[in-house]
C-alpha cells in the first residue's frame, strides 16, 4: 500500500551540470524552462513543470528540478518517448563536462508547500 501511494505522489528529480563555457547558449536552448527537453515533457501527461538554477557562486553549474505529477506518470513518459529522450540526451551531453543525478525526491507526509 505504502509503494502504491509513494507511485501516486508528486515526483521530483534534480541533476547537476557543469557546463563549458563556450556551450552555454545551446546548454540554455535545451535546459531553460521553455526549451527542448520541456518540449518533449509537455508531450506527456503528468509533467508539472521544470526549474533552471546556476549557482551563484560557480557561473558554469547548473541545476534542474523536474517535477511529475507522479513517478508513475514520469516511468509512463520514459517508456512511450524513450527514443526521442536517448537522442537529446546524447546529443546534450557535448554541453558539459559533468552530469550528476541529484536524486529523486517526493511530498514529506503532512507537508504543504512553503511561500
């Protein structure tokens, strides 16, 4: 019951990217808000939004927070637009010299969203 509930919350994923300095134009054409990769997520259901953060302190990291209605929704859009998520994303990857996966994150049980 508990795993069926934790399918059914909110789904949120953040990855971290250096970027190269002379990348940084395409890097925002694909990652901003209303670029590429979010082109592809509003062809799904259950896609909520996207966020782009650089660190203030390092000009060339970079942050994304992508948020699912739920990690079912995000495993649906996986598998019907795995070709066309494999192909931006190797394509993508001559932007930056490091990728990481921050992880995956949900709802704290009783928590509401701060203002």
């Amino acid at each position: 019951m508990a795993e069926e509930q934790a399918s059914n919350a909110a789904y949120t994923y953040i990855w971290a990217y250096r970027v190269k300095p002379d990348s940084l134009e395409g890097f925002l054409e694909y990652y901003r808000p209303d670029g590429r990769w979010v082109e592809l997520f509003r062809r799904a259901e259950g896609y909520l939004g996207t966020e782009l953060l650089r660190d203030r302190a390092e000009a060339n990291r970079y942050v994304t927070i992508d948020r699912w209605s739920s990690a079912k929704a995000f495993a649906e859009f996986r598998s019907t637009f795995a070709s066309e998520f494999e192909q931006l994303d190797r394509h993508c990857e001559s932007f930056t010299t490091e990728e990481r996966d921050i992880g995956t994150f949900g709802p704290v049980e009783g928590q509401g969203r701060c203002r």
